[in-house]
C-alpha cells in the first residue's frame, strides 16, 4: 500500500482558504481602525477557516498558515495596543481630563465619577 499518494485539494479547501485570508485581512483592517473586539472575532474565523482548509489531505497550504500566522500577531497587537491605551489615560493627566470630558459629554457624568460609584457599590479601589 502506498502511503504517499496524490490527494488533489477539493474546491471547498480552497474556498476554505481564501475565507482564512478574508478573515486575516479583516482583522488587520479592523485593528487598523481601532476596534477592539473585531480583530478577535476575525482572527479567530481566520484560524477556524484555515484549519478546516486542511481537509483529508493533513497538511495545510501556505496560504493557510499565513492567515494562521497574520491572525495571531495582529490579536497579539491588538491586545498591547489596548493595554497601552488604558494605561496611557490612568497615568497621563492631561489625556485624563480630555477623556473625561468626551465621556461626560456623551454619558452624562464624567469617568471619574463612574469609577467612584463603582469603587463605593463594589468595595473596589481603582485610585491611590
């Protein structure tokens, strides 16, 4: 019995690929654009498509494990940038009170004022 024969690719595997690059490339864009949960969906829609792209033949193709690749760094990004951005507004005053006064024109009250009431209702300490 040979084990190294031909499997030649389905068309559904590379329809499955071409959704793994779609998706890798929508979760650059969305990361682009500073969304914060859309990166993570895509990213992991890319790994699912191009996990399901290996099919019967075991292996998956390059394509597939570029979307694989680009998906993990841009959730990787994505995640510092984040952090980096909620570190930036609790340490920096100046982007503090502009942050403040962006979310008191669209909520009402200013985010300092948020985070007292939940540092009262919940027993939590958020500030030195």
């Amino acid at each position: 019995m040979n084990n190294y024969e031909f499997v030649p690719k389905d068309s559904r595997h590379i329809a499955m690929e071409k959704r793994a690059g779609l998706m890798a490339i929508l979760a650059i864009v969305s990361s682009v654009l500073m969304t914060v949960i859309l990166p993570y969906v895509f990213g992991a829609m890319s790994i699912f498509f191009a996990y399901l792209s290996k099919g019967k033949t075991g292996s998956k193709s390059v394509y597939a494990h570029i979307a694989v690749i680009c998906s993990i760094v841009i959730m990787i990004s994505n995640t510092v940038l984040m952090g980096i951005s909620v570190y930036t507004v609790f340490t920096d005053e100046k982007l503090r009170e502009e942050f403040n006064t962006t979310y008191e024109k669209m909520y009402g009250q200013s985010f300092d004022e948020v985070l007292k009431e939940y540092e009262t209702m919940y027993n939590l300490q958020f500030s030195e």
